[in-house]
C-alpha cells in the first residue's frame, strides 16, 4: 500500500506520543512494593485530611483539577498506549470531564431538625481508608474520579487497579499526590502498589483498617468485594439497550446512538451495546445508521467471522475490545473506507455479537413488533444488571413503561448515553456508577458515614 500523506502525519504523531509518554516524569508519591505498607501511609495521610478544613480540602481538589487539565493529553495517551484500547481524542475530553465536573466537597451537606428539644444535626463524616479497584476501561479516569470523590468525604484511598493499566495508573496517583502537596496537604491521599495482583487486592479487602471498598469492573470483582465480610460499593458490568419507538426523531436517534456507541471505542459501561427498533420505523432507521452516519452492514458471513475473532472460543477476546470499527473489519479481512465508525446488523436479540457485553463499536439492531415487546426484548438484554438503558421516544407514557420496566441507575431519554456522565448533558461525571448495589453515580457523600450529631434542648433559637 502505498504511503500518503495521512499516514505519514498518524506515524509522526504516534512517535510523538511515545516520545512525550517517554519523557513524562514518572514520580513516585503514593507508590509502594508493598500493599501493607501502602495501607499504612494512607491512614497516616487521612489522620491529616481528617482533621483538615472543608476549605483546605477544597483547595487540593482545585489543584488536581487544574493538574488532571494540564495532563489530559498525557493521560489520555497512556491509557492508549498501555491498554490498547480507546482513543486519544474521547480520552481526552474524558479527563476534562472528571476534572471539571466531579463533585468536591459541595457535595457534603447536613440535614437539620430543629425544635423545642434542641437541634439534631445529620453530619456526613469520612470511613477512613477506602479500598478501590479501578478497571483498564477508564483507568486513570477513574483512579482521578475516586480519589476526589473520596477526598471530598475526608478519605484517602488506596487502588487496586487493573495490572493491564497499571502504569497509566501510578501516573495518575502520582499526580494526585503532587497536588495535594503542592496545596499545602500531606503526601499519599492516594495510594497504591507497583505491581497490582489478586493477592494484593485480597490483603486490601481483608485488612482491618478498610471498612469501605468501592470496586468498579465486571461481576467477578464485584462479586469477589461483596463477598469479602466489608461493606461495598459495586459498580458492575452492563449491556446497555436503546430502544427506538414510532414517535421518535429517527434521524437524530440514529446519531445520538452513534455518537454514544463510538464514544472512546465504546468502552464507557453506560455506552450503547445494541438497539431494539419497533418494527414500524426499523428501516428508517438502519437507513440513517448506514447513510448519515458512517456505519459499515455486517454481512451474514462477516457477522460469523466477526463473532468467531471477537468471541473466540466463546469468550470475549480482549484484543478486539476499546479497538475502532476499522480495526474490527481489518481483523476479519475487510478493508473498509477511512471514515467507518461502527459496524451495525440486524439480527435476533440471542445473537452473540447482541447479547454480549463486548465493548467495541458493534451494534446489532434487534427488530421488535411493538413497543411492548421492545421493552421485554431491552429488559432481557440487559440482563438485569441494572445498569444503563436508553430510549429515543417523544411518547412520555412508553418512556415511563420503559423506565419502570429496566429498573436500571441511568436511562438517558432522547440522547447521547455519554450525556448521563454531565458530557452534553446536566448533573455531575462520575466513572464508577454502582448498578449492583444501589447507590447509582457515586460522588463524594458516597463515600461518607452518616452521623447524628444531638444537642439536647438548646440551641433552637427560633
Ligand atoms: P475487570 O472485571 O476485568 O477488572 C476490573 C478490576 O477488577 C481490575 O482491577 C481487576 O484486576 C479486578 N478484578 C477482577 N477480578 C477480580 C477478583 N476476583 N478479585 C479482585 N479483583 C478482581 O474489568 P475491565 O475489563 O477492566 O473493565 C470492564 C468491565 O467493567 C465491564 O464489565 C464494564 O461494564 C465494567 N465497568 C463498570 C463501571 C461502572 O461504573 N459500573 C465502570 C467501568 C467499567
């Protein structure tokens, strides 16, 4: 193949970014050999963080704010480089997400009941250290997330990330650490060790001075955190629906369950895995997938090919997931046009490439009579992870239908799924959304005790 121009600039950029991964300061605050050790300096750092003001809490989160800016790039390119997965670009805005719109110490607040028996106060005070495990998916997204999240509710915490992205990981603690120190707070809010394993995790979850552990990943993690005799917040897998009815705006739905599908490779939990088109409107809509807005149509043999590479063996085969559309084709021989986004098909909702979390820019539209069995068909493929649905439909009566059915933490209506995290959309980001265990987008009062604080006939003054 001949090389042009194009290729040239995406070879420079590519040594560019090593180059600039390569030169990245790789310092050392909040990284151990040990797990035990590691623990051990997180709790002296909250000793300190416990006994901080609200406000000098508040000018460390604003001094990682501007610092998970000014890396963006850097981080963003890491977790590319490292894991395989994703693109630089959505990483990117990802971390400029966190930054600005993760929850800091705002999110505290106090109930109050006051009377002619004092004043009864609801304050929300910290757990102490805080056990994390973070996924490949969003690494240093989440580790940023947590850390000021947990920070906020006068935390500090110590991660158990995923081995894949641990160097992404370390980079992103460190950070976080320097700008602790650099607003005037103690070294090590966060922390965590060089070579993460099941056995670090387990001496984390099992030692006596974490009493709060926040796992974000798939079920065997979850599973394992809620199994471990501590309290947990699980932030488990999904396999999000869209439904599409009659009354919808066909072509923007098209674009929006695109634009959200596409959206870092398809990574994010809460991103489209697949639709459920009312039959009525199931052409139109494929119509606009595949004229508007840059879908390549599986074949029937490509669609086997295809699940024989990314479902090799009947397991999901984690070279193909967070890669692009392009990339997906190449592995099955097709050499599609530069501006393929995402790889669409319609088939039965039991097809393999529907039913499965795969988390790659494969969208496999399943055709449903009406609206009802839309939402039977959507509800079982989510598979009751109560995660994350989405409908396009100006009918508020089925949206209503949809919603009570699916039961799940996030059902974005009329958009993007990415605008559930704040991103084109109102409320705050957050990267570990706990669908298991109810507490749905965690944010810093998540990581808080509640405390009745009592004083007993004064202080009523009304
Ligand atoms: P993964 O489950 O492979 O790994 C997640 C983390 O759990 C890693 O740190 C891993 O080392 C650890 N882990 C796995 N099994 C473990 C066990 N038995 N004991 C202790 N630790 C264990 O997930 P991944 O591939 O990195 O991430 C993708 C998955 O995470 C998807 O299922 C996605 O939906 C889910 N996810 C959920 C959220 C959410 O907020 N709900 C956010 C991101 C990702």
């Amino acid at each position: 193949m001949p090389i042009n121009e194009s290729m040239v600039q995406d070879i420079v950029q590519a040594v560019v970014a090593k180059m600039q991964i390569a030169d990245a300061p790789t310092g050392k605050h909040g990284i151990f050999k040990d797990m035990n050790d590691a623990i051990e300096a997180a709790k002296s750092a909250q000793k300190i963080v416990k006994v901080m003001s609200m406000d000098q809490r508040e000018k460390i989160i604003s001094c990682i704010r501007k610092k998970i800016h000014e890396n963006a790039e850097i981080l963003a390119r890491m977790g590319v480089d490292e894991t395989g997965m994703g693109n630089v670009g959505d990483k990117i805005l990802k971390h400029h997400l966190v930054a600005d719109k993760t929850p800091g110490t705002e999110d505290i607040t106090t109930t109050a009941w006051s009377g002619d028996r004092g004043l009864t106060l609801i304050e929300m005070g910290p757990f102490g250290v805080i056990g994390a495990i973070t996924p490949s998916t969003n690494p240093s997204e989440t580790v940023i997330c947590n850390t000021i999240g947990m920070l906020a509710g006068g935390n500090t915490v110590v991660f158990n990330p995923h081995p894949s992205a641990i160097k992404t990981s370390i980079y992103a603690i460190n950070l976080l650490n320097e700008a602790s120190l650099e607003a005037g707070g103690p070294d090590n809010i966060c922390v965590t060790v060089e070579k993460p394993t099941l056995e670090t995790s387990n001496i984390m979850m099992k030692h006596k001075d974490i009493h709060l552990i926040a796992a974000t990943g798939g079920p065997g993690v979850v599973t394992a955190v809620l199994s471990s005799g501590k309290r947990g917040i699980g932030a488990g897998a999904g396999n999000p629906p869209a439904v599409v009815d009659e009354t919808a705006d066909i072509r923007k739905a098209a674009k929006d369950i695109v634009n959200g599908c596409t959206f870092d490779n398809n990574l994010p939990c809460i991103a489209e895995k697949e639709i459920v088109a009312v039959s009525s409107i199931a052409d139109e809509l494929m119509h606009y997938l595949l004229t508007e807005n840059d879908c390549y149509l599986a074949s029937k043999e490509e669609q086997d090919k295809l699940t024989s590479v990314v479902l090799a063996g009947g397991k999901l085969n984690r070279k193909c997931v967070g890669r692009d559309a392009r990339t997906l084709l190449s592995m099955i021989g097709v050499d599609a046009p530069a501006n393929i986004r995402c790889i669409v098909f319609e088939g039965p909702k039991e097809h393999p490439l529907i039913t499965t979390e795969l988390m790659m820019p494969i969208l496999g539209m399943v055709r449903a009579k009406d609206f009802d069995d839309a939402v039977e068909q959507a509800v079982w493929l989510e598979h009751g992870n109560r995660h994350s649905a989405h409908i396009h439909s100006k009918n508020v009566d089925n949206i209503t239908k949809y919603a009570k059915a699916i039961d799940t933490a996030i059902l974005v209506k009329n958009g993007p799924s990415y605008s559930a995290i704040g991103f084109g959309g109102e409320g705050f980001c957050t990267f570990t959304i706990a669908s298991r265990t109810g507490e749905g987008l965690t944010s810093a009062s998540t990581f808080t005790k509640r405390r009745r604080c009592v004083m007993s006939d004064s202080l009523c003054i009304r």
